[in-house]
C-alpha cells in the first residue's frame, strides 16, 4: 500500500525534530451544498530541523516515531 502524502503549512517549530503541520481540505457540507474548510494538526519528524513556521511542507506517512509522530518532511518551501 503506498504512503499518504499531505500539503499543508507549518505553524509550529518550537520542539527539536518536529514540526506541527495544519494541513487543510475542502468538502461539500451534505445539508447545505456549501464548500466548507476543515484543518487538522499534524505532528511530522524534521530531522535537520530545516522547516521554519509559514513555510508549505509535504510530509509522508511513517513508522510510529513517538508517541504523536507518525509522518516524517518530504520537503520545505519557503
């Protein structure tokens, strides 16, 4: 089966080797046929400690690393 890969923006970097990532998604609402935003905080292995808060990353589904990590960096555009 192949890893998941997400697009999102980091918004915190304040742990060493880790990034939060908000990676958001759009659907329809079922009752009210309106295009609706929904985001979710992912935790993300950063071993070189490269991603700054702002910046899109792409991050890849992993092993479990730690207790809330289980996606690791792809890559950091500023």
């Amino acid at each position: 089966m192949p890893k998941r890969i997400l697009q999102g923006v980091v918004v915190s970097d304040v742990n060493d080797k880790t990034v939060i990532v908000k990676v958001e998604r759009r659907l329809t609402d079922p009752l009210l046929k309106k295009t609706v935003r929904r985001t979710k905080k992912y935790h993300a292995h950063d071993e070189a400690n490269t991603a700054k808060i702002g910046d899109q990353v792409r991050i890849e589904e992993c092993k479990p690393i730690s207790k809330n990590k289980r996606w690791t960096l792809l890559q950091a555009e500023a």
